[in-house]
C-alpha cells in the first residue's frame, strides 16, 4: 500500500483494454483509488467528475495522442504527477512529454512496481545500470526519423527531403517498429 495522509486518485488511459483491466487490478491493490478510459475522449469525460493526483497514459491512443491529456490534467490539477506509457518509446516523445508536464515517460510492457517507482520519481532521477548493448543501426536510424519528422511538424514529405530519401521509402520506415536494442 502507498502511504500517504489520503488514498491517491489515479487515472489510467490505455486503449489495450486488457493491460488497462490488468493495471487497474494491480494499481488499485497498491492502495490507489483507481479510475480509467480505454480512449482520450473518454478520459476527458472522466476529468469532469474526478481530479485524479496520479494520471498513467499511453502515447499512442485511437484517436489522438496521450500527449494531448497532459495540459486537460494539469489544468485539473496541478499537482497531478503524469507518467507516459507507450509500446513505440522514441527520444523525441519522452522529450515533448516531458516539457508538457509529465514526471516520467516507460516503454511497455511496464508493471505495477515500475510505474509505481516512475511515478514518486521525477524523471532523470531513477538510477539506471547503462545498457549493456549500444543502440543498433535501426534503433538509431528510427530515432533520427522520428527527430527529423518531429522537426517538420510530423510533414511526411518536408522530412523525406530533409533526410534524403524518397516520401515512400520513409512511409514504409516509418509503418515499421524497430527493436528495442
């Protein structure tokens, strides 16, 4: 159980209803009072009935991103510690959810414990052993795409020609996911 004066309120938004099913189980055995939305609509929905004092939310929603949730919550509540979930974790998302106001940022599959410790720690101060492999050649090339279509504000053509290949050739970079290593 969580100490603190009061039970904490979290929300949970994550369009993958089993592992939002599963969380809300393991979250609300930790002590939390535990409210979820399978979408970002659903979750602003939500927003109008509960101030929650933690938010866990997936990046990459149906619909629109988790990043658009950050400034309703913050908005809410302040206080609100804010961590992003997601399966396609790129530097350039952590960065923007980050400077939205979010506290911490996990790649999936996350559990209970891990988002629990995200949570109560801001982010850069988790110590992390270094990892034991670099970054392979398409993890990189991935997080260089991702960087330069973030610096084209997500203009699929403008990037390909910043980056020297065809509109195409990057689409079908892009449908791809790269390993996490």
């Amino acid at each position: 159980m969580i100490e603190s004066e009061k039970q904490q309120i979290c929300l949970i938004v994550d369009d993958d209803e089993v592992y939002l099913q599963v969380l809300c189980k393991a979250l609300t055995r930790r002590g939390l009072i535990v409210h979820s939305a399978p979408s970002a609509e659903l979750a602003l929905e939500e927003l109008e009935r509960t101030v929650p004092d933690l938010a866990v939310i997936d990046l990459k929603l149906e619909g629109q991103s988790g990043l658009h949730l950050i400034k309703p919550l913050i908005t809410k509540n302040p206080q609100c510690k804010i961590l992003m979930l997601t399966g396609y974790a790129s530097i350039t998302t952590a960065v923007d959810a980050i400077k939205l106001g979010a506290i911490n940022y996990l790649s999936k599959p996350a559990d209970a414990d891990q988002i629990i410790t995200a949570l109560h720690t801001e982010a850069g101060l988790v110590e992390h052993e270094p990892a034991a492999s670099p970054m392979s050649i398409n993890r990189l090339e991935w997080e260089h795409i991702q960087r330069t279509l973030k610096e084209h504000d997500n203009n699929i053509s403008a990037a390909a020609r910043s980056l020297g290949m065809h509109r195409r050739t990057l689409q079908r970079k892009l449908q791809k996911r790269p390993k996490k290593q």
